[in-house]
C-alpha cells in the first residue's frame, strides 16, 4: 500500500526550510501533497496561484520532487485530509518556541478527525531559524534573502516590497 502524506502551510513565500522539510517528507512517504492554505486568517503577500507557481518553480529539476503534488485547499485541513484519504499531516518544528502551537494544532486536528495524526520533522539545524515572516521582513528592508529563499522567490518577494517612495 502506497503511504501519503499532506504538508499543509502557507507557504508565503516557500522558504528553504520548507524545501528541506518537503525533501525530508519524500523519503518517508511514497507521495506527499503540499497543501496550500488559501483561506486562513493570514493576510499574504502572494495569492494562492502565486505561492504555487514559486513553489513549483523551486521543485523543477528535483529528482525527488517526483513524489510531490501541490494543491491549494480553503476550509479545515482535516476536511481536506479526508478528501484525499490521507492519514498523515507533516509539520516542520524549527525550535522548541514552535512546539505550542504545533501541538495544539495538531491535537485539534485529531480530535476533529481521529484517523489524521501529525508527523513532525526538524529542518537542517542550519535552517532552524528561517520562517516566512522573518523572509518579508528582511524583505521590506531590502536585505540580502539569497540564504533564505530560492533567488526567484527573492526577486518575486522584492517585486511585491517595493514601497512607493522606491520608484520615485
Ligand atoms: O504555515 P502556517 O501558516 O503555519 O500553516 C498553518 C495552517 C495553514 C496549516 C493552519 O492554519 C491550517 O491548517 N489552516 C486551515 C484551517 C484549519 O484546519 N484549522 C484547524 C487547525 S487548528
């Protein structure tokens, strides 16, 4: 029996820490779908589309992303999970500090859905300290993002932290 699995984030933008924990998800699992969440709470910097083509851009060419499909999904994850038949979520814990979070979330996720457990992978201990947010911050402020994120991720990125007193 083939073993699937669902890596759910925001993915605003993909870091390389999200490309770590996907690489580290294809070894485990015959199939893993990046899931993308597009209606959470969150405000993003890319649409839906736009943080699927970054993604998928970043997956060319990668001999492991063969066992990777993207989808975009709105509602709870769980109800996604069911859709697909997938029994497992991966979440990537960078430290400790996102451990809270990540077991609430995951204990909500299995008390809404019993048969739907969370994995939880470590990135490169080189990577534990690169998040999204932290990416757009550095960002705004037009700092250097190449240890971060893919260069096209960066120049999309760039692109949409332009302020408009930097075209005048
Ligand atoms: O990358 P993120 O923003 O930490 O990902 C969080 C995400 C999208 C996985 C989470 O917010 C989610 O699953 N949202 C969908 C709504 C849902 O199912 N919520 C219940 C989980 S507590």
């Amino acid at each position: 029996m083939k073993t699937l699995a669902l890596y759910p984030g925001s993915f605003d933008p993909i870091t390389f820490g999200h490309l770590d924990i996907l690489q580290r998800a294809t070894e485990l699992f015959d199939k893993v779908i990046v899931t993308i969440a597009i209606n959470s709470r969150k405000e993003t910097v890319f649409t839906g589309d736009e943080r699927e083509a970054l993604l998928k851009k970043c997956l060319k060419d990668k001999d492991w992303a063969k066992k990777v499909d993207i989808e975009q999904f709105s509602g709870l994850l769980v109800d996604f999970a069911k859709q697909k038949n997938a029994k497992t979520l991966v979440r990537g814990v960078r430290q400790i500090s996102d451990f809270e979070y990540e077991f609430r979330m995951a204990l909500t996720n299995r008390r809404l859905a019993p048969n739907v457990d969370t994995v939880f992978l470590m990135p490169n201990e080189h990577l534990t300290f690169i998040s999204a947010s932290l990416v757009k911050e550095v960002a705004t402020w037009g700092g250097d993002l190449s240890s971060f994120v893919p260069e096209h991720v960066a120049t999309a990125l760039k692109e949409k932290m332009k302020r408009p007193e930097d075209s005048q």
